[in-house]
C-alpha cells in the first residue's frame, strides 16, 4: 500500500515488492533543523540504531549522555508485508514495530506510532524514520565514537523547515505528560533542551539526595521500558544514588549507616516494580554498587540464572528471561545481603 504523508509534503512508500530483503543498518538522523531551515547538532538527542539481517535483528539505543554500554538488544522479528515486528520484552512498545518506507526517495523503516502520528496530522519533534546506512551488517559491534549517523536534510524539502521545526519544539515541550508526578518533573528538566547546565535537573537530584522520596523511585522503576527509556531510566536512578556523575557530591543519605541502609531498602522495595530485564537489571546494579558488594550470581528457583558483577568501574552481565517469580527471588536474595551487610531490620 501506499502511505502518503501530506502535513510535510513528503511522501514514504513501502517498497516496490514488500518482499525485498530488508538486510542492514538503520540509524535515526543525527541533525535538526533550527527555525531558519539550517542543518545543526545542538541539544541532547536520543537515536535509534537497527540492524536486521535474516529473521534476527540487533537494536541499540544511544543518547549522547549514555552511549551504547547496555546494548545490544536482540532477537527475531517477523514482517507482514510493510510492517515490521521485533520481538523482545526488553524493547518498550513503541520500539517494537516498524513500518518499511521511502522518503524522498531514501529507503527506511519508521516507528509505526510516529508514522500514525503524521497521518493523523499529529506532528512529531523530529522525523525518526531510521535510515538505511548500510546494505548489509558488518561483524563488528557499534562502536559510538566512530559511528556515523545520517543527516536529516534529505528527508526533508525546504519549504517546510521552519514548519518543522514549530513542531519540533512543540514535541519537545509535551514530552514526559504521560509520565506521573514527581517523575515527570524530574524527567523533563534532566531533557531539558534550554538548560544546557542542567541546573534544574541538578536541583531536583540534590533535593532526593537530602532523602530519596520513596514515590520517585517507584515511579522511576516502574516506567523502565515503557515511559521511560532503557537507557534514560537507569542513568537517573544512579543519578539519584549519587553513582557516575560529575554533578554531584555524595549523597547526605550515605554519610551514616542508618540513613545509607534506608534509601538501600527503599530500592529493593521498589524492584517489584520492575516489569521487564532491563529494569530489575538496573536496580540489581545499583543495589551491588551502593552496597559495595561486586556481583550477584543467583540461581532461581526456576533455573534461570542472574549474573551481574561490578568491579573496578566495569559492568558485565549476563541475559535472562525476566519473570515475577525471578524478580522475586532477586529481591529475596538483596533483602538478604542487605542484612548480611547492614544487619537485620529491628
């Protein structure tokens, strides 16, 4: 079918034969356009990296505060079609499904949400098609510093740049309103575009580092993988626990046993809010960091194996199939430690 996207004056079409291997790297553009139609890098941008070779893909996603350290994901996708499905729980919903397209003549697949987006004459802040970079993988790991993202010029025509980059702004400003509050507070000034001290979000964290609000952290976990993305939602919790940031100095919280020991709690609390592998992932490493200890090497009582270690500022971890019961067990098995370390509760 043809899908004619009339609000930029651009026209993405699926391919000629929907048949047509889709084999190679997609990558989200790396440049916006300011309000006078002009190509430029600026504020901090989240793009999307692709790969789809057979029936397998391999997903990365970066932001230029967290690169692509916990990434990849992968696994298989299946395709109808123009419309592309990835299958892993690990992915947030709205990075699941794609739909194979041409703009302007570049191949590429868009996000199925975005591309309803146009069609309903709902403008997105950027143009996220992913654009084909290359025909075909090339054995190697992406590598961040080296990776070369496409510019978003040719997809664009110039009588609407400055329309775009209305929307764009008005995207940027409606971002996070279906996170809740305190979160969403939080959330927006830590990707605020206009503040490139991040002042505000600085505030925001020194205040949680006074007492972490049991609430926040709630919220935080909870909305890993779906509000808030997998690679966003673990750089804020160690934000808060005062982990990897030049921002900050240590937490008030940490500078006693007992009030070290409450905000620890608090986190193995919230794991039951965890709802997929990246989530749990994320406090299990917050939990070995800010508890000292170097890993976690867990069998569950189903079989499945959790193995994450930090030591010496490097990370590694082994992948799991995330479910209730070995959440459960995670939390049992951190409950546990906690006492070891700190003693039992009274």
């Amino acid at each position: 079918m043809a899908l004619l996207i009339h609000c930029l004056g651009i026209t993405p079409a699926v391919a000629d034969n929907p048949t047509d291997s889709l084999n190679g790297i997609y990558a989200e553009p790396s440049t916006f356009l300011n309000d006078q139609g002009r190509e430029v890098t600026g504020f901090q941008m989240d793009r999307a990296v692709l790969e789809l070779q057979g029936d397998r893909f391999k997903y990365w996603h970066f932001s230029d505060c967290i690169g692509f350290q916990e990434y990849p994901i992968s696994g298989t996708y299946s395709r109808d079609g123009d419309l592309l499905e990835l299958h892993s729980d690990d992915l947030a919903q709205t990075e699941r499904r794609y739909v194979a397209t041409t703009i302007n003549g570049v191949p590429g697949v868009w996000p199925e949400n975005e591309l309803q987006a146009w069609r309903n004459g709902e403008h997105p802040y950027s143009v996220p098609i992913l654009v084909r970079v290359a025909d075909g993988p090339s054995g190697k790991e992406l590598d961040q510093t080296t990776f070369q993202f496409p510019p978003i010029t040719p997809l664009l025509n110039k009588e609407t740049a400055k329309q775009f980059w209305t929307w764009q702004t008005k995207k940027h400003e409606a971002r996070y309103m279906d996170v809740p509050e305190p979160l969403r507070t939080l959330l927006r000034e830590q990707s605020n575009r206009d503040d490139d001290t991040r002042e505000g979000y600085q505030k925001l964290v020194l205040n949680q580092h006074q007492e972490l609000d049991p609430k926040l952290i709630k919220q935080l976990v909870s909305e890993i993988g779906s509000g808030v993305s997998v690679s966003v939602g673990p750089m804020v919790l160690q934000d808060l626990f005062g982990l990897d940031s030049a921002y900050f100095d240590v937490p008030e919280f940490t500078k006693s046993d007992a009030t070290k020991r409450a905000a620890i709690q608090r986190l193995v609390n919230v794991m039951s809010e965890a709802k997929n592998e990246r989530a749990l992932t994320a406090v299990l490493l917050v939990f070995l960091r800010t508890t000292g200890l170097k890993q976690i090497d867990l069998t569950c009582a189903s079989g499945e194996q959790v193995k994450i270690s930090w030591d010496a500022g490097r990370q590694t971890m082994e992948s799991f199939d995330f479910s209730e019961a070995v959440r459960s067990d995670c939390q049992r098995w951190a409950n546990e430690r906690l006492a070891e370390r700190f003693g039992a509760v009274e």
